[in-house]
C-alpha cells in the first residue's frame, strides 16, 4: 500500500488495484482498521472492500461490531443536530482498543422515532447494532427468504449483488406513516440499491425524509448527482451519513485463474459434533413468527422463525429484553467452551443474535458468518481472502455458502449458529469443509427446533 495524506493506492490481485482519496473522516479513524481488499468472482463488480469490522469475512471481537453500529449511530446524531456528542471520544477509544465498556443501553433519546432498515445479509447486523442504540425506533432488515402465503410489503433489487432479489415481510403500519426511514449498509459504491429501496417504499408510502447510513460511501460525483435528481423527482430529501467518504478508482483488469477446490489440505483431527436446541433451553425468552419458507429447489420448511432477528419487524422497547435474554444464553454456551480459543459462526443473513451472545462468552472469543459471497483465494499478507471454504447453504443446498479466513488450527472449539434447526445430512456437507480447520469440537446451535445436546 502506497499513501500520502488521504491518497491511497490498495493493490488487490494481479493488475487490478483502487485509487482511493478521503474527503472526509470525522473520527480519523484509520483505514487499516476497516477494511482490506479481496478480489470478487462476480462479472458486475471484481473487487470488495472485505470489511473488518462487520464479522462477515473476516473474524473480529464481537463487540468490535457492536462497537461500530454504536459509531454510526452517534455520527447520525451528530449530523442531524449539528452539536458533537459527550460519547464521541469514549465511542472512538472503545472502537479502536476493542474495549468492553461502552454501556449497553441506548443513548439517542425518544423524541427521535424513525424507521431503520438493514440490508440482507451483509448488513443485517450492523442495522440491528445501530438500530440497538435508540430508545425508539422500530427495526426490520430486508431478506432473500421466500415465504409461503405472504406478500412481501415491498421489493427491490441489489444489481451487483449475487443474490439481487430483496423482500420486506413486515406489517404495513411499520412503513404507512410519515415516520423517517434510515437504511443501513456496510458501504456505498454507487448507492443504487438505496435508491431502489427509497423507490419502492416511496411508491407505496411516499414520506418527506430519508437517511442512508453507512461504514464507507464511495460514490462517483456522477452517483451524488443522480441522488439530487431523486430528490428533485420525489420531492424528498435524502440525507448521507458515513464513518469514511471518499472518491474511489478502479486501476487496471482482473484476470482470474480457476481455482482448486481444496483450499488446503484436509485435516485428519477427528471432528466431535453436537447439536444444542437454545429452543429447549430458553423456550419463554424467545418469541417465534409461524410462517413457512421454500427452497429453490422446492422443499417446504415449517419451522418457524425468530421474531428477535428483526426480519419481520422489532420495536425499541422488546429488542432492550432481548438484550438481557442474550446475555444468559452467551453466559449459558460460555460454560460449554472447551477451549480459550473459541469461533462463533453465523450463518447468512443470521447474524446480530449470534454476534451479541458471542459478546457474552467470554475472552478468546471471536465472531464471522458464513457468506453468499464468491471470493477469490491468496494466501498472502494484508489480502481480504487467505483461506476459503465452500458448501451449499444447510437452509437450500441449491445456494452456495462460503466461510473465508479461518486459519488451519487456530481455534480449539466452534459454535455454529443457525436460526431453525437443519438435518445432520444437510449439515454433513458443511462440517466435512469444516474438518479442514482442524477444529476438534463443533457444536451446532439452533434456536427453532433441535434435540439439544446430542
């Protein structure tokens, strides 16, 4: 990496790299504490920003993310009422010392009431961890289940996406108000999926205000450009809120090779599997939602899902019970490590609830999911991607999963975390991935149906 100031150069593979320029860092907040860079498999775009604080691609400390939904959070307060928070400092020190402290109660007060929505499946943590910090809001994330029986309220596309279709399965009252709408994303590089959103909400249930919040904004003066002829359209107002903006440039092509599918070498430490039902467990703390899913390949799921994930809509008032309630199960799962080491996996779109109750369990604990996301392996120093495995989603074995940047014999213990409970055989293609970790104890952890500990 080659820089001066607020000019950067990030190679990522072969001839292709980013200029990238900093227009504006308001918690100078370093780069490297971010993001790295990764080369996509994808023909729309060919390259990622690899996140290091969201626990999708590359492993973090739970609150590291929890820690980020709260910045963001605090920058739209800042940005809306002009005046710097008394939360402002201690926020940054804890973001960047991967500290506990920051107090687990929300801090932007009642007499502000929007509507957060974050975007499947990259970013429906960070919209729970920013929504989290509001004494009143109400919450959903977009999702790429399909229902049975169920109109989506709205829908939209994500171009560039690998999965471009969206749906919204909450009731209409949460968008029939004139309430301010903010959507959540990890990064904006063209800002395109905002504007399908703002579009088919505004269709629907036309409103005065938006904001779209996000880690990094990338767009193009050509992309800003077409925000203001949004709002001139629709007669509204669009606001921006980032942690780092700047101008970005793609520099050179990507020619990718085909790669092997081993990774690395198998591993030939025996893999102890158990199943935990947080179902059995904890039965009156979580709330179920009775509806049923198809697969892309047609099989009908009747499990039902969690209320808690915020799929189907979460007010201020239950997600300050759930926090309590993950609390005892990350204290409960804490006593089943075996030891100091520990990966907590999500899967998917099934993210905030594994990362909070991760948070819970203790030192040497650290948190990714799985990912839609086709990434292009190297082992090499500062590379978003250096170790990659790949499996059909247990949820629809017709969906490739991945899981990035778990390196061989780094942890002693996983827990892997899955909303409804799956069949051992749809499972057994991700634990034989697995194996190659050389990860000796896996527990599954479902929280809808199960058998507890096997």
């Amino acid at each position: 990496m080659t820089y001066s100031l607020t000019k950067y150069t990030l190679p990522i593979l072969n001839q292709l790299s980013v200029n990238i320029e900093i227009t504006n860092n308001p918690y100078q907040l370093p780069i490297d504490d971010l993001f790295t860079m990764a080369a996509r498999i994808n023909k729309k775009r060919s390259f990622l920003f690899v996140s290091k604080v969201l626990g999708k691609h590359i492993p973090i400390e739970p609150e590291k993310g929890l820690t980020c939904g709260a910045l963001l959070a605090n920058r739209y307060w800042e940005t809306i009422t002009g005046a710097e928070s008394e939360l402002r400092e201690k926020l940054v020190s804890s973001f960047l010392s991967h500290s506990k402290t920051i107090a687990n109660q929300p801090f932007i007060n009642e007499q502000l009431n929007p509507v957060i929505i974050g975007f499947a499946e990259t970013a429906t943590a960070l919209g729970h961890a920013f929504f989290q910090n509001f004494q009143k809001a109400d919450f959903f994330h977009t999702t790429r289940e399909h229902l049975i029986g169920l109109e989506p309220v709205i829908t939209f596309e994500e171009e560039h996406s690998h999965a471009t279709s969206h749906r919204c399965y909450v009731d209409e009252s949460m968008l029939n108000n004139q309430r301010e709408i903010i959507l959540v994303d990890d990064e904006m590089t063209t800002g395109k999926t905002a504007i399908n959103i703002i579009r088919s909400i505004q269709a629907k249930f036309p409103r005065d205000k938006y904001t779209v919040v996000s880690i990094l904004d990338w767009r193009s003066e050509e992309d800003l450009y077409s925000y203001e002829n949004l709002e001139r359209e629709l007669g509204i107002s669009v606001r921006s809120v980032s942690l780092l903006k700047g101008i970005m440039t793609k520099v050179g092509s990507l020619e990718i090779e085909a790669q092997s599918t081993e990774l690395f070498q198998p591993s030939k430490v025996a893999q102890s599997v158990h199943q935990i039902s947080l179902d059995s467990a904890f039965s009156e703390e979580m709330q179920k939602i009775n509806y049923s899913s198809i697969t892309l390949e047609g099989k009908i799921k009747q499990l039902p899902y969690m209320k808690e994930t915020g799929r189907f809509g979460l007010h201020s008032r239950l997600n300050q019970e759930l926090n309590k309630s993950m609390e005892e199960m990350g204290k409960y799962l804490k006593e089943k490590r075996l030891g100091d080491k520990t990966l907590c996996l999500g899967t998917g779109e099934f993210m905030y609830l594994p990362m909070k109750i991760a948070s819970f369990m203790g030192t040497g604990v650290s948190y990714q999911s799985t990912t839609r996301s086709p990434i292009y392996i190297e082992n090499r120093d500062g590379y978003g991607a250096r170790f990659g495995l790949a499996f059909p989603n247990p949820d629809d074995r017709k969906i490739a999963h991945f899981v990035y940047n778990i390196p061989p014999y780094e942890y002693d213990d996983l827990f892997i975390f899955m909303e409804r409970a799956v069949s051992m055989e749809d499972l057994q293609p991700m634990l034989n991935e697995l194996k190659k970790t050389g990860i000796k104890d896996v527990k599954v952890v479902f929280f809808s149906g199960g058998k507890g500990i096997e």
